[in-house]
C-alpha cells in the first residue's frame, strides 16, 4: 500500500509484523525449538518496532542510500558517512587535489559525519562523475584513506593494489533508461547458475556486454526462466569468486560499468528471464584499504569485535546485526539493487551463518 508524503513523494507502507506463530503451522517440528525461536522473534519485533516508532518507519529505513554516501542536489553535493570511531574526517579525490585540509567533514552526537560542497560558479558539480574519491579519517589507530562505504562504482587502477572509489553521476543522456517490465514470478522456478567473469568460451574475463548479446540467448534457448548471477558486489579478490565484497553497492568493474549491467538485466527481462542476485551479507572482506574492516579505525565498527568478528573458515569479517546502522545499510543494500538495477530477487550467499 501507497500513500502521499508531505512532498507529494509517494511512501511504501510495510504491513506490521505478524505473531509469529503461522511457522509453526508450515513446519510442526520447529515446535520443539520455540523457545528459542520466540526469543529470537521478540529481539525482531523490538528493533522493528524502534525502526518504525523512531527511524522513520521501514520504507524511509531501508532506503538509506538516499542520506549516506554521496547525494546530489540542484544546489551541488552532500556526502555522509557514519564512522563514530573516527576523531576527523575530510573529503579527499581528484577533485581537490587530494588536499586534506581543503573539505573537512563534521560530526553530529550518532557518528555522523557530513560536508556539503556547493555547485561550481557555472552550475557544474563540485565532484566531476569519474573522478577518483576518498575519506581521510583521522582514528585511533592512525591517519588512513577508505573508499566511502555507500561507494556506487569503484575501479582498479592499472599497477595499483587497492580499488579506487569513483564517484558515479553521469549525465543524463549517458544513463540506461530500462525499456521492458520485469516478468511476472513464474510458478516454478527453473535457474541458470552464472559468473559473468567465467561466463566466455576464451581465457579472458568476460563483460556485461558480451554475457547479454552471447549467453542470455543461449540460457533462454536452453530452457530456463530464471538466472542467478554470482559475484555482482565489487570484490578485490577475484579468486574469492565474489565472495569476499569490499564495496557492498558497487557493481563489479571487471565486467564493465554500471550501465552494462543495467542493460544485461534489461535484455533478460525482454527475454522473459527473472534475474536473481547471489548477495552477500552473510561477512565482508578483510581488506583495510578498499572495504570495510577497521573503517573508522575500530575493529568494532560494522562488525563484531574479538574473535566473534572473524569467520575463522572463511578468513572474512563477520558484521553485527544488533547494530541499527548496520542493519541499515544491509537492508538499504538489498533494497538498493532491487530498485537501481532491477533485480527479481536474492539468493543469500551463507544464510546459516547469519543466523
């Protein structure tokens, strides 16, 4: 159900969770466990409930990608990242010569850190699209430079290690414009299991392009209604086969630019194809550099601390799903790729070990 902001802007209204009780009915062997179930459902109902009572309500909650990160306006751009460990912070890139003390950012009582850079005397925006962004933060364990969390796009430069983060704003007549409805849910689902990288007949990393105009035919032909694409999440390992995601809403680069992919899920839909994402909540990377361990300089930030942080087999992060921002940015994650990219669905990579 719809209805009308202030703003004319129209809100999705989320039903109310249930009682909790109807699983009982699909599986009677969970009765066995419902102590413990109904202790984990009341912990839901209560962050639910601060959700909607305080935070402004799940539809306004899960689409955090509209306040964090960067979001431009007529009036130029905001950036915001939540880093409450941090003791300073400054917007750094090409756009001002990597200059430290050119745009501090400050910081409200939640951890919030926020600058605001106005449009250049011609109009243009203060950060050119395709031009190269970082966050210098000044931690308890030293001065370090991340790529912003809420990054939408970033790229391996030729001879660097690290990722760059890339601040993603192209000009209208450079943006996809999807042309065909997503198909209706099919009765039953028959998936194509895929990895746009490994996707090619040769020994080269195949493209968007290439897997749209050669593979999405030959997966239609072959009898299938539904794709499931593997490692779509940026990752720097490329051996993790995308497992190990450093920058959570950032399509991969190797493959080509977020425009491709939007078309190669586009091209599916017109092929009556439904398109399933292979996303990954479940850990994060260990990188420092270019993901999200130790962001703020804590290792208690997005993730648990100690040893409870740490997947032991998998050599990953581990996040903390008490945490409200936390649980934010998954779900504003979710959200975003159902929304920006047209996804039909997920199939949640390590399901087990979230919970």
């Amino acid at each position: 159900m719809d209805k009308e902001s202030s703003t004319g802007e129209k809100l999705r209204i989320l039903p109310p969770p249930g009682n909790g009780q109807q699983i009982y009915e699909i599986d009677p062997t969970l009765r066995d466990f419902k102590y413990h179930l109904e202790y984990r459902y009341s912990l839901y109902r209560r962050i639910r409930s601060d959700i909607d009572e305080h935070k402004g309500g799940m539809d306004v909650f899960s689409r955090g990608y509209e306040k964090f990160g960067f979001v431009r306006s007529a009036e130029g751009i905001t950036y915001r990242e939540w880093a409450p460990g941090a003791d300073s912070a400054a917007l750094v890139g090409d756009f001002n010569n990597w200059d430290p003390n050119a745009d501090h950012m400050s910081k409200n009582d939640l951890g919030i850190w926020e600058i605001f850079l106005p449009n250049n005397a011609d109009g243009s925006p203060p950060i050119p699209h395709g031009s190269r962004v970082k966050v210098r933060m000044g931690t308890p364990s030293g001065t370090k430079d991340s790529i912003p969390a809420w990054i939408k796009y970033s790229v391996q430069t030729p001879g660097d290690i690290p990722y760059n983060g890339i601040y993603y704003d192209p000009p209208e007549e450079e943006k996809y414009v999807f042309k065909h409805p997503q198909p209706k849910r099919p009765k039953s689902l028959r998936i194509y299991e895929t990895h746009v990288g490994m996707s090619s007949p040769e020994p080269k990393i195949n493209t968007y392009a290439n897997f749209r105009d050669e593979v999405l035919p030959r997966i239609k032909r072959l009898g299938y209604n539904a794709v499931q694409i593997m490692a779509i999440q940026e990752h720097s390992y490329y051996g993790s086969f995308g497992y190990h995601v450093t920058n959570f809403f950032a399509p991969s680069s190797r493959f080509g630019s977020p425009e491709d992919l939007k078309s190669l899920i586009d091209r599916a839909h017109e092929l009556g194809l439904v398109v399933l994402m292979d996303v990954v909540h479940s850990h994060a990377s260990n990188n420092t550099l270019d993901g999200l361990n130790g962001f703020d300089g804590t290792d208690t930030h997005y993730f648990h601390g100690g040893s409870r942080g740490h997947h032991w087999m998998w050599d990953s992060r581990v996040f903390n799903y008490g945490n409200k921002e936390v649980i934010r940015f998954l779900l504003s994650n979710a959200r975003w790729w159902l929304e920006e990219y047209k996804f039909d669905g997920f199939r949640f990579d390590g399901a087990t070990s979230m919970m």
